[in-house]
C-alpha cells in the first residue's frame, strides 16, 4: 500500500528548465561550445557536476577538475539569480490540489530532488513549509539514476521504500525509483520511459491510486 509519496522538484512541482537552459547557455557561449535545448533535455534529473560532465562532452579541450569546479560555481551563481524570479505562479497546473487531497487522506509527502537550491527553490513559490520531508543534491553524493536521494527521503519519512511513490518527469528519476523499489508514477516527459509503473498526462490523474 502506497503511504507516502516522493515528488522530484524540478519539472514535477515548478519548471525551471529554462532558467538551468540560460545559465548552462552563459558558461558554454563564454567556452566556445555548442550546446542546445536538446542537450539540455539530457541534463534532466542529472546533478550539476554530472550535468557539466554532459555539457563538457562537446568541448574542443580537456578540462581538470578545478576548471570544472570553477564553471559549476559560476553557473550556479548566475542560476541562483535566475530562481529570484520564481513565484507561487510558477507551481505547476494540479500541484496544489493533489498535495492538499494526499494530505487530507493521511498520505506523506516529501521531495526527493538532485538540486543543492531545493529549499530555496521551495521558498521561492511559497511551499517551504508544505512538505512532510525533503531530500536533495545535499543529502547524497550519488545522483539519480542511483536511489540515493529517494532512499533518504523514505528514511526521513520513516516508511518502507516499497510503501513509496515517486512523481518524476525524467528517465534518470524513473529508473532511482524503480531501483529503489518504489512505485514509479511518469508525468511529462517520464512518460517515455518503459520502467515507469504508471504514466499520467496530468498531475491530478494519480490521485485515481488513492
Ligand atoms: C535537477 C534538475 O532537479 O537538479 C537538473 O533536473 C539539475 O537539471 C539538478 O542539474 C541539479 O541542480 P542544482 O540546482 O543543484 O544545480
Ligand atoms: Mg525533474
């Protein structure tokens, strides 16, 4: 029986896609490489050193750890300045209404997100108090497609991974989830991927599994 369920952040609570898009876009313009929106589609659910390692793939010259560093620290900073521009009017269509119903029918609810900005991001659209738990890119080393950070938050909530669901939009957080032995529940573009235990078009269809 499913007791609580995990939501992933970016792309499942409030998109921020684009603003991730503008700040890789500003370090890959200032190294001279190429890159799109269709790579940045593969940055989703990727940590940002894993994410850099992606970006890095279409670069003319290798580059040492403390450059990467360096590039990740200034990506993040523009990125930070990015997230000033988020509000509550950036949650995502059926967000509220299915926390608020999982709530009323006694279900946890925790985040389990790759990001190292989650609580500010959380702040930002005004649901930093909303959720039961929240793990993210600061819990663990590993990041999606490992569990890690799905496993923590179960932890956290104090429930059996296998009493858990996971609300994701990417492969990489679909495939944490099944290797976490959690219910994979697939929104937007998740919807793709084979492993997912459910797909939904919209958010407000998963409350049919409670
Ligand atoms: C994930 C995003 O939620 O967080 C990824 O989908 C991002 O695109 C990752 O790279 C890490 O984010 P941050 O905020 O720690 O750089
Ligand atoms: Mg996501």
């Amino acid at each position: 029986m499913i007791q609580a369920v995990i939501f992933d952040l970016d792309g499942v609570i409030v998109s921020t896609d684009e603003l991730h898009y503008k700040a890789w876009k500003y370090i890959a313009d200032q190294e001279g490489i190429y890159f799109d929106h269709v790579i940045n589609h593969r940055l989703r659910g990727v940590s940002r050193m894993d994410s850099l390692n992606i970006i890095l793939e279409k670069a003319s010259k290798p580059y040492t750890e403390e450059e990467k560093l360096k590039l990740a620290t200034i990506k993040n900073d523009y990125y930070v300045t990015l997230l000033a521009s988020l509000t509550p009017k950036d949650i995502l269509e059926d967000v509220n209404l299915v926390i608020d119903t999982l709530k009323q029918k006694g279900i946890k609810i925790a985040i389990g997100s790759s990001s190292k900005n989650t609580k500010k991001i959380l702040k930002q659209i005004g649901l930093d108090q909303t959720f039961d738990e929240i793990a993210d890119g600061n819990d663990v080393t590993r990041s999606k497609p490992e569990p890690d950070v799905f496993l923590k938050a179960a932890k956290k909530l104090g429930i059996d991974p296998e009493n858990c669901a996971v609300v994701e939009d990417a492969e990489a957080g679909i495939l944490a989830a099944k290797q976490a032995k959690m219910t994979a529940i697939a929104v937007s573009d998740a919807r793709k991927s084979h492993l997912a235990d459910y797909r939904f078009e919209q958010l407000r269809k998963m409350l049919a599994l409670f």
